[in-house]
C-alpha cells in the first residue's frame, strides 16, 4: 500500500513480525528496498521505518522535537509533547498538553488536560483539568474544572455549559 502526502515524500508499509510497520521515503522510488537500476544507493536516502508507537486507535501525538504554527483541527484524541502557537479544534474529542509541551493556542476540545505550559483560552464541552505540573495562563470556559495542586495558573474560569464542541468562536466569558 502507498500512501501520498505533500511535496515528494511517500509512506508505505512493510509487512513484519509484531504487524505493519510504516516506512517513510523521500520519493516513490526509495519506497522499494533496492535503488533502481542504473543508480547507487549513495544517491538515495536510506528508508526510515519508523517504530510501534503503541498509541491506541483514533490518537495522534505531535512530538517533542515538532514546532507547528497555525490552525490544527482532527477529528481523533490529540497529545501535544512540542511546541504550537495558532488555534487548535478537536470536536468531540480529548486534547492532552504533555509536561515538556509549550502551547500558546485557543484549545476547543471535549476535554483538555495540561501538564506542561498553556496560553491562550481552553474551551471544553466537559471538562479541563490543569495537573500539578501545569502552567497556564489564559481563561477556562468548562462545565467542569479541576486545577490540581502544585499548578500554576493566571485568568479566569467560566463554569459554562453552551459550549458546542467544533464551535471555533469561544464563548463570551
């Protein structure tokens, strides 16, 4: 099976002994395990497969080493471990703010939890909770908020229920 993405970069997947793995190349013909004839395997990069993530169905996880601008929006559970600066949208779906994650976005989700340093407003149709390690700054409109102890948090909390899960447009605090 191959898989396109933007520019000249293809994914497939290879068949191995705990399943499917993906392996990324950066053009169709580095997707075989041979160069094509009349070529080295020094003027192609090497294929990269990439390991079991062990990530549950309907999840995806932005890494450490990722620095995204813009509007994120996902229809599946985010976890944010880099860094993200715009607008994040998950509908109906959970948004997890890793300890060593750095977010200066609005976050609308079904419920977010934050470990490591939010700012910007979080918007959840059911519940935000700020672990002992979070740094937030910003306001939090949820029907139900946790903030544990040991987190550091600055703004206002809004205990609101009309909040509709893709809406774009926090609510009027």
């Amino acid at each position: 099976m191959m898989i396109r993405t933007k520019g000249d970069v293809t994914a497939t997947e290879r068949k191995t002994v705990n399943g499917y793995s993906p392996v990324v190349s950066t053009s169709e013909s580095q997707a075989q395990d041979t160069p094509p004839a009349g070529t080295s395997s020094h003027s192609h990069s090497k294929l990269l497969v990439l390991p079991d993530l062990n990530l549950p169905e309907g999840v995806t996880s932005i890494g450490s080493t990722f620095t995204i601008k813009g509007t994120l929006s996902a229809n599946e559970h985010l976890i944010l471990d880099g860094t993200f600066e715009g607008t994040i949208v998950v509908p109906n779906h959970d948004v997890a703010v890793s300890q060593h994650a750095d977010v200066r976005a609005d976050i609308t989700a079904n419920t977010i939890t934050v470990l490591g340093t939010t700012v910007g407003n979080l918007n959840a149709s059911d519940r935000v909770e700020l672990r002992a390690s979070a740094k937030t700054h910003g306001a939090i409109n949820a029907p139900r908020v946790a903030i544990n102890g040991g987190s550091k948090f600055e703004g206002s909390v809004a205990s609101l229920t009309n909040i509709v899960p893709g809406d774009k447009t926090p609510p009027d605090a």
